[in-house]
C-alpha cells in the first residue's frame, strides 16, 4: 500500500469553507466509485480553519500523475472539480494534482 499526504489552502470566504465541508459530507456516489476505480483504498480529508489534510492509501501499483489523470477523466469527475474549486477559491481548470500539494514526511514511528 501507498500514502499520500497532501494539503490545500481553502478560500477566505467562511461561507465557502462550510459549503466546502457540507459538499464532502454528501459527495456524490460516481466521485466515490471513481476514486476506488482507479486504486484509492481509502481517502480521508481533515480541517483546521483554512487549511485541509488529505490522506490517500492506494495500492501498492499506483501511479500518482497517471491514475489521478484518468480519475479526472471519469464521468462527473470534471463537474465535482468545478463545483469544489469554487469553494477552494481555485481556478476550476486546476487539475487536483497541482492545488494539493505533496507533503513530506518527516517522521514515522517504528
């Protein structure tokens, strides 16, 4: 299994974050097949303020650029990314791959 952890800065709108919260509350069934689809075994996303954390195991034979290029080729993949952007306060042609930035890790416990 692989982890990703990745992080994205959220608009400054208030309203926004909590439509942003309440869409990941109900996303949409396609989003969550296409996610499994394409090698995602499990995906969480946390908050603090502004700023969201998501984690995303995938199987041992994931390819990040790859699989996440066709996962934004599913259908209504395109439409969820357009929806969410707007509450991210992000282009909405800013593929996920570049508004969620790759965190380091710097520490595991053995």
């Amino acid at each position: 299994m692989k982890r990703y952890c990745r992080t994205l800065e959220l608009s400054d709108n208030p309203e926004f974050v909590e439509k942003y919260c309440d869409a990941h509350a109900h996303v949409w069934p396609e989003i969550q097949q296409g996610i499994r689809e394409v090698g995602i075994i499990d995906m969480q996303i946390y908050r603090l303020g502004r700023e969201v954390f998501m984690i995303m195991d995938t199987v041992d034979d994931f390819d990040f650029e790859t699989d996440m290029a066709r996962l934004a080729e599913l259908p209504r993949q395109k439409e969820w990314e357009a929806h969410v952007a707007a509450l991210q306060g992000c282009d909405p042609d800013t593929p996920a791959t570049v508004k969620w930035k790759l965190m380091e890790r710097i520490f595991k416990l053995d």
